[in-house]
C-alpha cells in the first residue's frame, strides 16, 4: 500500500466539523460518515451518506484522496484505484468532533435515517 505523497498537503486544515455541503444547506443536510480531502482539506460526507459529498468533490477537483474524518480512523482511500492507501499525519483537527452524532450533525437527521442510505 504506497500513494504519491504529492497529492497530499499535511499542512491543508479541515474545512469543518462537519460536510461542508451538508452544512451549507445542500439537501439533505446530514451524513452517515466523513471523509476528508487529502489535498485541500475539504470534509465531505461518505458514499454511504444520501448526497455522497465527499465523491462529489473528487470528481469536481481531480483530489483523489481522502481520509476517514471519524474518530479512532486513520486510513486514506484513493478513489483512482478504489484502494486504501498510506498517507502521512495531517494536521489536526483529525476527526470529527467526539461529541458530533454519527450520523450527525444533531437535530438534522431524519428518523428513518437507515432506510435513506445507499
């Protein structure tokens, strides 16, 4: 498991604490998991999650890593080969914070959330 670390900027922060679409009011607002853009720090929620932000964001810059924004997870994922992949430290925040639901954020998650997941 190796990656270009080019493609990786350690230094980009997160662009939240939760998917930045999501948050901006981009239906439907919530997510399953994060997923943070290796190169630029963009947080997205998960292919898992009802509008994908995450993937969404990879097609629209050509960023093709990501890192698990969830708590205790370390691995990056690259969509080029659909592979986990090494990547360096990136600077903190690390995660989503401890205290944010998953699914989240709080108060905007439906009730039959599992029924609206891919």
């Amino acid at each position: 498991m190796q990656t270009n670390t080019d493609e990786i900027d350690p230094t980009a922060t997160p662009s939240g604490a939760g998917c930045r679409e999501c948050l901006a009011g981009d239906d439907p607002g919530w997510w399953l998991h994060l997923r943070r853009c290796a190169t630029c720090g963009h947080v997205g929620c998960c292919d898992s999650s009802p509008a994908q932000h995450a993937t969404a964001h990879y097609r629209a810059t050509g960023h093709p890593l990501v890192r698990s924004f969830e708590p205790g997870e370390s691995w990056f994922w690259d969509y080029r080969s659909e592979t986990y992949v090494l990547g360096p430290q990136l600077s903190p925040p690390e995660s989503r914070p401890a205290d944010q639901p998953s699914p989240g954020p709080a108060g905007a998650v439906p009730a039959d959330w599992q029924r609206l997941l891919h």
